[in-house]
C-alpha cells in the first residue's frame, strides 16, 4: 500500500493532468451527448479526455493496480487496488458553466475506500482524505478539514443533487427530514460532501449513486471525522443509497428515519 504522503504526491499529478484536458473545455463552446433512450445523462468530450489523461498515468505507475471509471469501463477490479474514477462529477453543472463540478480520484483497498481526492481545477480548491485525516488545498495554503457538531436534525443544514432522485417510498422519507432540518440545498454534486468535511455542511442524502460518485468522498468525510454509509449503514462503496454526516450522532438519527425506505 503506497503511504498517504505518496498518494498525495501522486494525485497533484492526476489533478494536473485532468485539469489540463478538462479546463480548455469549461465555459466553451461544447458538444453534449446524452448517455440514455430516456433521460438525460449528459457526457463531453472533456469527460472522456479527463479520464483518459488520470488512466494514461496510473497505468504508468500502478500497472497492478485496478480501474473504475465511469466513461472508459473497468480494468483489473480482482486487483488488491483499484482507482475509482469520475473525471467530471456534475457534468450539468459543467455544461451550464457552474464551478459546482469536481473531479473525483479515489482509491480502495480490498474494496474499501482508502484514499479520496476531489479537485476542482477552476476555483483551485483540491480536498484529500486517508480516513484518518482531511486536509484542503487551495490559493492560501493547505490546511486541516474537520467537521462540525451538529446533533440536532432541526439544526441541520443538508445539499443533495435533487429531490428528483428520490421516488416511492424514498421520496417520502427524503420529504420528511427535508421538512425537519434547517435548510436545504440543491444542486451540489460533489461539493456538498466536500462541505461536509469542511464545517459548512452537515448532511447530504442522495440515491442510485454509482461507485465512482462517492469513493473519493469518503475518505475525506471519513478523515475530517463524519461518516459516510448506504442507507442500511453498511459501506458506500457500492453507491446506492447514500447518506453522510458530519456528527456521529446525527447519523444514526438519520439512519432511523431512512430505515424505512432502505433498499
């Protein structure tokens, strides 16, 4: 297992790389292919090039090592590593010119989540996490990510993507917390996770996410001190059903109230 200092060092160069073939494509004129018969599922060119350029590396220094990702398939995924990629998470919030997008790099070990980075090139924020620790670097320097304490759902301030992802039984369960906390907000992706493991953010709901959507996070969450699990409580490694805290103790409240509608 490579140390997280050498994780560090080598995702600077990954977030390198896929900012170079992403960021000549933001806010500019761009073809967008839409990846559903019924839908909308939106993939550029720069998603494609972005991936292209974090695979071309790890393949370079991790030829064992497995990959995930979501616009080139999988490699390797027996292999004790795998790299879970998702070079542009929020591609609508790219397409409409919104720096609310990230590019997510995260890395499990045995299948658990080991190692998370999300970047976003645009704003030059870059967060990490081990598990154990968080830390943010941006135009100021690097520092230590730490959640906040927030126990009470009332208190509560919760991001998802959209209320949209939650039908039946989910809807219902979402509705009712949405209703309890203090604000709700839409629209996030990736960044409402990362919010979490900076003390902005206290909760992020959200279904049928796919791997690549939230390995990188929970490392992050997990090393800033919150938790991240399916709605059931068991790992996130799979996607699904996700939902992460900020306080331990608001997660199991949540948890209880998600019970219901769990899959």
């Amino acid at each position: 297992m490579p140390t997280s200092d050498d994780l560090a060092a080598f995702s600077a160069e990954l977030c390198q790389a896929s900012a170079a073939a992403i960021l000549p494509h933001f806010r500019a004129a761009l073809s967008v292919e839409n990846k559903l018969a019924e839908g909308f599922d939106p993939v550029t060119v720069a998603d494609r090039a972005g991936e292209e350029a974090l695979r071309a590396l790890i393949e370079a220094r991790f030829p064992q090592h497995g990959i995930l990702g979501e616009e080139h398939g999988s490699v390797r995924l027996d292999a004790e590593h795998v790299w879970v990629l998702d070079p542009i998470d929020g591609t609508r919030a790219f397409i409409c010119g919104l720096p609310t997008w990230g590019t997510l790099i995260g890395l499990t070990r045995g299948g658990r989540p080991v190692f998370g980075v999300m970047d976003q090139p645009y704003v030059e924020e870059r967060f990490l996490g081990d598990c154990e620790k968080a830390w943010l670097i941006n135009r100021e320097g690097t520092r230590r990510l730490a959640t906040r304490s927030c126990a009470d759902l009332a208190q509560a301030i919760m991001c998802t993507t959209h209320p949209g992802l939650f039908q039946g039984a989910e809807g219902e369960v979402y509705r009712r917390i949405e209703g309890t906390v203090r604000t709700a907000r839409y629209g996030t992706d990736c960044y409402g996770y990362a919010m979490i493991a900076s003390g902005q953010v206290d909760l992020v709901i959200e279904s049928g996410l796919q791997p690549y959507d939230i390995v990188a996070l929970a490392p992050i969450i997990e090393g800033a001190g919150g938790v991240v699990t399916d709605w059931r409580g068991g790992s996130p490694a799979n996607g699904g059903q996700i939902v992460a805290s900020g306080d331990p103790a608001l997660h199991e409240k949540v948890l209880e109230m998600l019970a219901s509608a769990a899959q």
